[in-house]
C-alpha cells in the first residue's frame, strides 16, 4: 500500500467517524409556541434535553449540522488536495 491510498483511507475514516459523531451528537435548539427558538448546546440524539415548560419544542438544528458537515467535507478536500499534491513532488 503506498502513502496516497493510506493517507486516502485515513483521511476518508477521520471525516466518517467526524460526521457520524456529529449526528449521533446533533446541536439542539428549543422552539417556544410563539416561534422564537434558541440553541441550547449538543446532546445525545435518542435521548434530547426536553425542555422544562410546556409549550417548548426540542428538535435537532439541522441548519447548525448541515454547516459542521460541510465544514468536514470541506476540511476532508482540503487535506486531500494537499496529500496528492505532496505526493507529486
């Protein structure tokens, strides 16, 4: 196995094991009745924080999740690049 397909396959891991980590972790944000919402903080995803009052709703922030798994795609790329480009010279 050379170094690009063991640097490959690293990188691959590290970015799965990143992005299943967060969704098992999701961030969560509680919206009250009247529409206003507010993050409060990462948790398990079978087991939410449930809000303390009655008309408060926890669901995951999938806008926050989307953006940290892009942020992993992207970091994954970036580092993908630079591997085959050091593999090159």
């Amino acid at each position: 196995m050379n170094i690009k397909n063991s640097g490959l396959k690293t990188i691959l891991a590290v970015s799965l094991i990143l992005m299943v980590s967060m969704g098992l972790f999701p961030p969560w944000a509680h919206f009250l009745g009247g529409g206003v919402s507010g993050s409060v903080g990462y948790g398990f995803l079978f087991n939410p924080s449930l809000p303390s009052y009655a008309d408060t709703i926890a669901r995951v922030d999938i806008p926050r999740l989307t953006i940290q798994w892009i942020l992993v795609l992207m970091s994954a790329a970036l580092c993908f690049l630079t591997l085959s480009k050091n593999n090159k010279e």
